[in-house]
C-alpha cells in the first residue's frame, strides 16, 4: 500500500475547555478519522485544526479537501 502525503496544519493557542474529556477526544477523533479515510487516493489530504474565539465564543474549525460523505 503506498502512503498518502498529508499536510496538517494545527493552529490553536492556550485556551481552556472545559468538557467532557472521553467525549471530545471521541468527537475529535473521529472527524480527523474521517477525514484521512474518506481523502481521494490522488489528492493527499489537507487538514486544518483552528480554535477561534468570537466575543465569549470560541469555536474549533476542522477543514479538510476530502470528498465528503453523500446524505
């Protein structure tokens, strides 16, 4: 099997969360999951990982170049 090339791009400063921690690991980790396993074989995935924060808000954005999964 060859290996994909991925590019991942973390941009998160300190903050803190306060969560369920088994909970957000799960939730995370199966978006990031989904992201390598659902990424075309001729295009290397693109990941970004950003946390913005909106007034009292912050807002964690996961992106990717993945195909996506048909409803």
């Amino acid at each position: 099997m060859e290996e994909k090339q991925s590019q991942i791009a973390i941009k998160v400063s300190d903050l803190a969360v306060y969560s369920d921690r088994h909970g957000l690991d799960f939730l995370v980790g199966q978006i990031i999951s989904n992201s390598i396993k659902y990424s075309a074989v001729c295009n290397p995935l693109k990941l970004e990982v950003q946390a913005v924060r909106t007034g009292e808000h912050h807002i964690l954005e996961i992106r990717d170049n993945g195909t996506g999964v048909r409803g």
